[in-house]
C-alpha cells in the first residue's frame, strides 16, 4: 500500500506520474480522493466542496465536448454549461467561476494568450495569470489530461478535478471515471445543495517560487 | 466518450460471431488441435478481429506472416501488405494504428534491432499495437535458432512485453494481449515474444476456442490520444515537436509525456493481472531453492527439477509471464523464502537474473545462469547440476573429452 498522496503542489520541479507511485484508478461505481479509492458520492460531495471552496474555481472543457461530433458530445456540453451556471449562482461575492476551454492539444507556446485558452502543453500558465485555485478537467483526451495534471501539480497549488469518460485519472487531486450527462448534472446538484455550507478560501493559489 | 455501439452477438463478414471477450477465452468451449507455434500464430489472428497486418515476410524464424497472408486471402484480416524493411514495417503500422486500425505485426532477430527507432515512437503515440516477436540471435554471424538477448532491448521502449513458454499461452495471450493493450488508460503496443523455432516450429497440442466465435472490433474512439489528427499531438509532434524549442516548457512537457507511457505501463498491472491469471506462476515456492525463468526456460527448469526430485532435492518455480509490467512484487514474495534464486537463460548477458538482482534483497541469492546462446539447446541436466554445484553435492560432468 503506497502513502504517497495526490495533493496540491508546487510539488517538485518534476513531480512524478502518480501511477508509478501506486495510485490506482478506481473501478466502476468508485472514485478516487488524493489517491484513495472512495465511493462515488463521496467524490460529487467533496468535489463541490472544493468549488464553492475555491476563489477562482474554473472549468475546462476539452475537445471531446467543446465540438459537436456527436448528440452524445452535444449533450455533454451542454450539461458543462449548466453547471457552470449553477456554480455562478452558488458562489459568494469576491468568488470568481470561470470556463476556459482547451479546443485542441497544439503546443502553441508562445502565440496563444493562456488566459482565454488553456493549453496541455502548459497549462501552469493559464492556472497562474488567473489565480485559478480549483479546475476541473472535462472532455479531455486522456493522454493529455494526465500530461497537464501533472504539470499543474509540479508547479501549482491548483487543487484538479477530473471528470474522465474513461477509466480516471490518478494525477488529479480528485477524479470521477465513466463520465455521462447524469455524473455532471449530479455534481451541478451537489454544489446546489452545498451552497451557503462552504466557507471560501481568502487566499488565491500560490506559484512555483521559481517561475 | 464517442457513442457506443455493442458489437456482442452480430457477425462479422465471415459469419463469426463478435463475442464479449471474457466469455470466448474463458467460457467458450476449446477444441484440442496439433499445430505449430506459427500456425497457433495464425488461429489466433483469424479469431482477433484484426484490421491490418503488415508483414516483412524475409525472417526465416517463423512462418506466420506467410500463414497471415492466406488469412487475408481467405478474408479474416481487413488488409496485409509486405513492407520494404523492418523498418518500414514498424512505420506503417503506425500510420495504420494512427488510422484507428487493429494493428498487428511479426518480426525476430535483427529484424526487430533494424526497426528499433519505432517502438519508443509506437508507446510515445500510444498506439496499441501487437507485435510477435519470435526470438533469434541478433549479431553477427547470424543465428535463426532461439535467443532471447532481442527482448532486453525492448524493455525500455514502454512497451508492454509478454514472454510466452508454450504455443498455448502463444494462442491465448494474443487475443488477450489486444484487450489489455487497448484499455483507454494502457492503450500501448504489446511485444509478445517467444523462443523461435522451440515455438513457432514445433507442435504441440493447443486448445483452441471455436472458430465462428471473434474479438470485439476495436474502438478507436475511446483512445487517449485522438485518431489521426494531423494537426495535434502525437501526429503534430513529429513536425514541430518539442525539441525544436529549447525552453522550460517544452522540457517540461516531453517530460511529462514520457512520464504518462510509464504510468500506462503500470497501469495495465491490474489489466494483465486479470487476463493472463497474475504476472507470474508459482510452483513450491516454500522450497529453499528456487527457479526463475521465463520463456522456454521455465519449461527447461520444470525438467530440472523433476531430476533434482529424482535426487531428493526440492526446487520450487517461478515463471515470468509479463516482463513489462515488471512482476517486482510478485517476485519478490515468490522468492522469500529461497535460499538460492537460479535464472536459466537463452542468452549471453542473463538480463532476466539482472532485472532479478535489481528487484529483491539480498541480490547474493540470485545465480545467474545457467546459460545458453546463439542457438544451443539448454539440457535440463545443466540447470539440475548447476543448482548441485551451488549447494554443495557431487554433480556428473556434462561436456569434456569423456574421460
């Protein structure tokens, strides 16, 4: 059984991918919290926790969602879109919701502005110049996911969420897997029912000292 | 993510029936059959769903991709062409898996060295495509005669890699090979090897399952990177690709890159676990000696120690079945209680005993050996005498002038 933990960093100049540290991902029906397999509602409670937490807390829609490519896609951004809606209506004053999509996995550095676009290649920069302290990853490629959470977490305080259509990921700090319209809808409820609950942070994420 | 449509239970244009794959290796009923490796080989690709299969046909170390070219002809496989080299080979099927294709190819021996620039590149795209690799010597002067110095090499190239001992688990592990390199979270190319010619030319009795039953067609659609975009990473990479920028960020991200094969590479630890019945087996392993070995090797120890038994020495067995996964763990427990870990081995540098050493305490219970190569064959008894050697008895001599 491993004790290492997925937290929120800067965690180390080259923070390592947490399955080579024995994270596991969960099965069907489960979740993971820092690496600890835990039941699905647990995960939807805490997730919405960590938003209403949150000073900057940012969804980013990934291609699988952002283009029509099929109705089930379309439904799925639209589903996004609603709880992006709720988690404006759920913040407090001074609380700052933000959608910021990832439309493709270009390495685009330096020509993009990463404060309207976030790219997997580095998304650090997008997470610092708008002090995002909570983001969740959705309609993602997998591949790409895990590169950008894990640089998020090498340089970042950002906590990660990751609502993954597949099998999860270990490198978010809290990771859903099987993602439908239901899951994201279920989470939009959550952070309803939790509204007014969560007392939100004063600070904005901290950065890399070296960056 | 993309819209799933069940194949379960409709047929494919041969009149095979798309069966959950679970249900065709595990519950289906087998049927008995005489065949060589190589023909295994064959059975197994016309039950594998298989769109592409891209052949240099030069090796002499086995006959599957000739065997494959009839499956193509009789309509089993999407396409099969014959590429110019190895290399070649190797970069077509990429481009064909980049496609979205079910992608499989045979090589050994120098073939596999030739093409050596492509496996990296296969893992780093995360392309999951199968790749028999029927082991032979790799210097020169050549040797088409089993030697399994060609799977260290291919250790470090993330991609998965299975070692075979018999043409059984050669049937079965390539059916389940394409399941477990296919999950979402894995989706790497598998390099599953034997020992040429011990395998791939001698028969042996194979329990097959029925011929009308197939794989599920692969999905491409639930890959972790997208299919064929020549616009994004992996296919974007190979012209602008990291290294053309030399600055934090773009090590960063080669370096999280490589980082996320490994992590895949872990990850169907549990996969490879479930389909092939754990990373190792284990015989008598409360024995305070105990054999390592994989490949033909393990059958070789078996013999070994049926002769020690004969003698009154009690010798336990690992196999290595999964080299990539590493088996460490496993490994590890097997072996905790030995006194003496021996590692038979077809090769000259013993890369099992050293993978061995690395993985275990107290290393000084590892003998490496024995050893053979180049082709030679490794009698039981000189695996028996060297284990009495190391403990001490009276060992008859195996070579020498007869006197």
């Amino acid at each position: 059984m491993t004790q290492y933990r997925v937290l929120p960093g800067p965690e180390h100049f080259l923070p390592p991918a947490a399955a080579s540290m024995g994270i596991y991902l969960p099965n069907p029906g489960e979740a993971h919290i820092n690496g600890v397999i835990v039941p699905e509602e647990k995960a939807y409670e805490e997730a919405a926790r960590q938003f209403l937490m949150a000073q900057v807390p940012t969804i980013f829609p990934g291609p699988l969602v952002l283009w029509a490519w099929n109705e089930k896609a379309a439904k799925k951004a639209a589903a996004v879109r609603k709880l992006y809606e709720i988690l404006k209506e759920c913040v407090q004053p001074g609380q700052k919701p933000m959608l910021i999509p990832m439309p493709d996995y270009r390495p685009k550095y330096p020509k993009i502005n990463p404060e309207v676009e976030i790219n997997p290649n580095h998304p650090n920069l997008t997470i610092w110049h708008n002090k995002i302290d909570c983001c969740m990853f959705i309609g993602v490629h997998c591949h790409q996911a895990n590169l950008s959470l894990k640089i998020i977490r090498g340089g970042t305080s950002c906590y990660t969420v990751a609502m993954c259509a597949q099998a999860g990921h270990e490198d978010a700090m809290l990771s859903f897997r099987d993602a439908s319209v239901e899951k994201i809808i279920k989470l939009g409820e959550w952070i309803r029912k939790l509204k007014g609950t969560v007392k939100p942070r004063l600070t904005t994420a901290k950065t890399s000292a070296s960056n | 993510m993309a819209e799933i449509k069940s194949h379960i239970g409709t047929q494919n244009k041969k009149g095979q029936t798309y069966t959950d794959a679970w249900k065709m290796m595990h519950e289906a009923p087998r049927n008995p059959s005489f065949y060589t490796g190589s023909e295994v080989i064959k059975e197994a690709l016309r039950r594998a769903s298989c769109d592409v299969m891209i052949a240099y046909p030069i090796t002499p170390q086995s006959e599957a991709a000739a065997l494959i070219g009839e499956l193509f002809a009789e309509g089993y496989i999407g396409d099969y062409f014959r590429g110019e080299s190895e290399f070649a080979v190797m970069s077509q099927c990429a481009g064909a898996a980049f496609g979205g294709a079910r992608v499989f190819t045979t090589t050994a021996g120098p073939g596999t060295m030739r093409a050596m620039e492509n496996f990296p590149m296969w893992a780093g795209a995360r392309l999951p495509i199968q790749m028999i690799v029927t082991c032979r010597g790799i210097n020169s002067p050549l040797s088409i005669q089993p030697d399994t110095i060609e799977i260290s090499y291919l250790l470090n190239t993330g991609m998965l890699v299975w070692h075979a001992e018999t043409a059984q688990d050669f049937f079965d592990w390539i059916l389940k090979g394409f399941i477990v390199s296919e999950e979402p979270e894995v989706h790497l190319p598998l390099a599953l090897c034997c020992d040429g010619f011990f395998v791939t030319h001698t028969k042996d009795v194979v329990n097959l399952t029925p011929a009308d039953m197939c794989l599920p067609p692969y999905d491409p659609y639930r890959s972790p990177v997208p299919c064929m975009d020549m616009e994004c990473p992996p296919v974007r990479m190979m012209r602008d690709p990291f290294i053309m920028k030399s600055n934090y960020i773009s090590y960063a991200t080669h370096a999280s890159w490589q980082q996320e094969i490994w992590a895949a590479v872990e990850r169907s630890r549990k996969h490879t676990i479930k389909w092939i019945n754990g990373l190792i087996d284990t015989e008598n392993t409360d024995a305070e000696v105990v054999i390592v070995a994989s490949g033909t090797a393990v059958s070789q120890g078996r013999e070994a120690i049926r002769l020690l038994e004969d003698e009154g020495v009690r010798c336990g067995l690992v196999k290595v079945k999964s080299l990539r996964p590493w088996p460490g763990e496993e490994i590890r427990e097997a072996t905790k209680n030995a006194k003496h870990i021996f590692v038979p081995e077809f090769n000259v540098t013993g890369w099992l005993a050293k993978e061995i050493k690395s993985t275990i305490p107290n290393s000084e219970r590892v003998h490496a050996g024995p050893h053979v190569c180049g082709g030679m064959t490794m009698p039981p008894e000189i695996i028996a005498s060297e284990i009495k050697t190391a403990l001490g008895l009276r060992s008859e001599s195996l070579a020498g002038r007869g006197s």
